[in-house]
C-alpha cells in the first residue's frame, strides 16, 4: 500500500516537472533564470559584500582600539646591581658643629689617617652583601591591555570612509553593468534561437512547396505535358533544401545549447521559447528615439564607476596628504608583570593603569612623503583623463547604434513590402503553372524569392530586436 501510494507521488511529481518544462519559456524568464546563475553576476554581489565589510573596517577607525600584549621570557642567569659586597662609610652628628661628620680614623691631633693614596679610612662601615642585591628574574611574565583613541590623524580616517563608501558604490555600479551584460547576452541568444526556429518552419514549408510541386509535376509527366528533365529539377531542388534544413537544425541545437548554458539550464534539457509557439511573427517598428548625452552619462553605469573612481583617487590623494600632517592619539594602559618592580623584585603579578597622550608630527623624511602625495595626485589626474576619453566613445558608441536602429527599421518596412509581394508572386505563378501560361521555372524562381523574402524578413525583424536592446543598452535604461 505504502510503495503504490510512493510510486502515485512520483508520477505526479514526474508530471508537474514535465508541464513545467513543456511551458513556453518568455523573454523575463530567461533573463531572471540568468542573473541567478551568471558567474559574473555571483562575483559582482559577492563584491558588494566585500566592499560593505571595508566599509565597516575604515568605519572603526574612529573607535577606540583595545590590545592585549602578553611576553614570557627565560634568562640564563640572575641579575645583580652589585658586583661584590659593598662597604659604606657612615656618619654621626657632631653637636658642635651641629652637623653631621663621617667616622674615620683619626691620629691624636685629630687630623684623618690617609692611605698612601691620600684616601681618609672610615672607622665604621655599613655593609650591603651582593646577596641582597641579587634578583632572580629567570622566568619573567609580563602583559598589558593598552587602549589607542585616534583624536587627529590628518584626515586620513576620514578620507578613508570615504573610500569604502564610493567603493561600495562603485562595486553596485559593476553589478549593475554585470547585470546588462548578461541581459544583453542572453536577448542575443533568444533571438537567435527564434530566428533559426522561423528559419527552420520556413525550410519545412519550401519543401512541402516543393514537394507538392513534385506531384504536379509527376502527374503532368505521366499525361506527357511535361518532361522528365522538369522533374529531375525539382527533385534536385528538394534534396538541396533538405541539406539547408539540416544545417539550420544543426544550428538551432547549437543556439539552444548556448542559451541554455547562459540561464543556468542543462544544455541537453529540451525547452520552447515563447516566441517560437507564435503562430505569425509581426515584429514591432521601433519608436524613434531622441538621446540627451547627459542623461546618457547619469544612466550608464560604467560611466558612474569611472566618476567614483575619480573621487576614490581623490581621497587616495588625501590620505597620502595625511602622511605629512601631525597625528595626535589619546593612549591609555594597565601593564602587569612578574616579578614586578612596585616592592623590590617580587614574585608576584602586579600591574599599574598609565594614561596619555601620542603626539607625531613628520620633519624630513627626503620628501617621501611629498612624492607619494604627487604620485596619488597624478593618478587622479589619469582617472580623469579616462573618464573623459570615455563619455567621447560612449557619445560615439550612442550615435552609432542610433543609426543602426534606423537603418534596421528601414530594413524592416522594405523586407515587409519585399514579402507581401514575393507571396503575391508565388500565388500568380502557382496559378498560372496549373493553367499552363508559365513554366516550372517560374514557378521555382517565384518560390526561391518567397524563400528569400521570408529569410531577409526574419534577419531584420531579429535584427530591429537586437538594434532595441542595444540601443537601451548603450544609453543606460536597459531594464531587468
């Protein structure tokens, strides 16, 4: 009961995939399925995180740092401030001089006793033994927490948010260009799926023409009003076009595979477009557009992340100023050690709290830090220099793809008109073939210009698609 209860939900979940992927797929679809699983995509958000954490790291210069130090250090031998036992003379008061006098040894006279080098001799002395000036610091542990507040770093710290803040603008703006790219890519390949599709019925059709003609032909040859040479044409003919529809079903398979590969999809997974299931194509004229360069320069995203490099650059500079500039900083410490030096050397952790200030403020350094200032100067100025060449090209790359959108919309309308007479064309020669006024080459020069004229009135109705994204894309409003 259990396993035929099991095998019913797979066959339903089996048919609900299957629905799924026999559903037409749209242009949107296509489009979202790719920005999910773009590589460059996944690389450009992935910078946007990255940039987001910079922003977070220059944001805590600002805040106080806290630090721990910790040593451990092992001395071979102990250390002594004495190199033997030290004697020292004493004193004692003398109340007639109502001061005190050192202890010497004096003759009966009362003058000192001196050494043959002319050195008094003290008759009383105070020893320190060298044992009391002996200290083991063999093992020594020491530590410190030290707290580190910036107060004046030549605006370096400020100029560093700011980058962190443009580059996390500049990383969106790549994701955005990542974003059109992808879109661009992937309309590309729809519609070349779509064209080949069309280019594929069309095939079918020229030989159902032909094979039909075929029949008439055999017909008349068996009634002996035409020849067998008239039917070796057509059916050499035939075989001509099925070797043109092969080689569009080999390329449409080929676009599929691309298409696909770009939306993330298996590239062996079979899948219709929605545009392949329309009956006709009646592909749209385009609007005629009027372009502001301005609004184009505020739209393009590659564009932006050339002014945010600027301003980046700018800030770059700022900070190599900052260099040359006094840092004023607020420190403050509690320092610990053992053995420590508060009561002797004891043996025993003991620490003190410090607090002050950290002044420093640059001389001379053989103008390192001035060239590093015009060296950062220099690479603002080439940014600029970039940013500039580039609103020339993307001025030129706009007028280019404007005529290119105009020559296609004229392409469209006389591949159109090309069309509607080629049909007409054909229906004529048909109908005078069977009435025999015209011969079977002009009924197969009729149908080679239907095939023709079907072929140019795809090419441009692709063509005016593909002219649309790139214009949009081109002038920055490509929307996804």
């Amino acid at each position: 009961m259990k396993l035929g209860r099991l095998t019913g939900m797979f066959l339903m979940c089996a048919a609900a995939l299957s629905a799924v992927a026999a559903e037409p797929l749209p242009l949107d679809s296509c489009r979202n399925m790719a920005l999910r699983n773009n590589k460059n995509m996944q690389i450009a958000r992935e910078k946007i995180r990255g940039a987001e954490y910079q922003k977070k790291e220059a944001f805590a210069a600002y805040l106080p740092g806290i630090d721990f130090t910790g040593m451990y250090m092992y001395n071979q031998k102990d250390i002594s401030l004495l190199s033997g036992d030290q004697m020292l003379p004493t004193q004692s008061f003398n109340p007639a001089t109502g001061s005190f006098e050192y202890n010497i040894v004096k003759k009966p006279d009362g003058t000192p006793v001196l050494t043959p080098d002319g050195n008094v001799i003290p008759s009383q002395v105070a020893v320190i033994p060298k044992e009391a000036m002996t200290f083991d610091i063999k093992n020594v542990f020491a530590g410190a927490v030290t707290l580190t507040q910036p107060l004046f770093m030549g605006g370096k710290i400020m100029a560093l948010n700011k980058m962190a803040d443009y580059g996390k603008q500049l990383a969106g703006k790549m994701l955005d260009n990542a974003s059109k790219e992808v879109i661009y890519s992937v309309d590309a390949a729809y519609w070349q799926v779509v064209s080949l599709g069309e280019k594929k019925k069309l095939a079918e059709s020229y030989i159902e023409l032909l094979d039909t003609l075929k029949r008439n032909v055999t017909a008349m040859v068996a009634e002996g009003v035409a020849t067998k040479s008239d039917l070796l044409t057509v059916e050499v003919k035939i075989n001509e076009a099925n070797i043109d529809l092969i080689k569009v079903d080999n390329g449409l398979s080929l676009s599929r595979m691309l298409l696909a590969q770009l939306c993330g999809m298996p590239v062996d997974q079979p899948y219709v477009l929605a545009d392949e299931v329309n009956a006709e194509k009646n592909f749209h004229q385009l609007a005629a557009r009027s372009v502001d360069m301005n609004e184009v320069y505020e739209s393009r995203s590659d564009i932006k992340s050339l002014e945010l490099a600027v301003k980046v650059y700018e800030q770059k500079q700022n900070v190599a100023r900052a260099d040359m500039m006094p840092q004023l900083a607020l420190t403050g410490a509690y320092s610990f050690s053992n053995p420590n030096i508060f009561n002797g050397f004891d043996k025993s952790v003991k620490g003190m709290f410090s607090v002050g200030a950290m002044l420093r403020v640059p001389l001379f350094h053989w103008g390192g830090n001035y060239n590093k200032y015009r060296a950062a100067k220099s690479e603002r100025i080439v940014k600029e220099l970039e940013l500039s060449d580039a609103k020339e090209k993307v001025e030129l790359q706009v007028n280019q793809a404007l005529y290119k959108t105009q020559e296609a919309q004229k392409t469209l309308y006389m591949t159109e008109s090309s069309l509607a007479k080629a049909e007409e064309n054909l229906r004529q020669a048909q109908v005078g073939y069977a009435e025999g006024v015209m011969t079977l080459d002009n009924v197969m020069a009729a149908q080679t210009a239907w095939l023709k004229a079907n072929s140019q009135y795809i090419d441009a109705g692709i063509d005016a698609q593909l002219c649309d994204v790139y214009l949009s894309k081109v002038t920055g409003t490509l929307s996804y």
